[in-house]
C-alpha cells in the first residue's frame, strides 16, 4: 500500500525529473489526496500549492501512472450563494498536470 510519504517523495522526483525546483519546505508540504477512498495506488492526486486564495489558486498536480483522480466536487466559498456576480469568477492561473509517461502530457 502506498503510503503518503512514499506518494511525496514519487511526486517531487517526478516534479525534479520535468524541471521543476523545489525546496526542502515545497516538498514537505505537497498534499497528498485519497479523496476518502483508503487506495491511494489506484485513487489519488499529489498537489504543490503555490497560491490559494478565494479567488485565484496556483497548483502543480501530478498523477503517478495507473492513478485515477475520481470526480469530485469543490464546496463554494462560505460568503458565495450560488453563482458569482457577473464579472467575477474562481480563476486558476497555473494549474500543470505531470504523467510518469512522457507520451500521456
């Protein structure tokens, strides 16, 4: 079973081997999502956050191969109700997916 400091430890090599710079802290902090489902091999997602904010967030994600992100939904902000006023919006800026499988991203 993979555990989740082997799934931080996958991720910034991966991360590393594609160019991209992390320091002791980045790594440390990468998340490790299981989204409830206990099979982190097969159900998983591992996220650098470099901002997250209300309105703005800056993620690398990176999936490891014969890993699936299920669908999933994110809860609104609590001061929104319902859709944003007209003009605004959750933006992601950078948001870069990372394969193990060159041929795959």
């Amino acid at each position: 079973m993979l555990e989740e400091s082997e799934a931080r430890e996958r991720a910034a090599t991966m991360l590393a081997d594609a160019g991209i710079v992390l320091t002791p802290a980045d790594r440390e902090a990468i998340e490790v999502a299981d989204f409830g489902l206990g099979d982190l091999e097969r159900y998983g997602l591992q996220i650098v956050v470099y901002v997250n904010t209300e309105r703005v967030c800056a993620k690398e994600l990176v999936m490891f191969p014969g890993q699936t992100c299920p669908e999933h939904r994110h809860p609104p902000p609590a001061a929104s109700r319902g859709r944003p006023a007209a003009g605004t919006k959750r933006t992601c800026s950078r948001i870069r997916a990372w394969f193990a499988d060159p041929q795959l991203g």
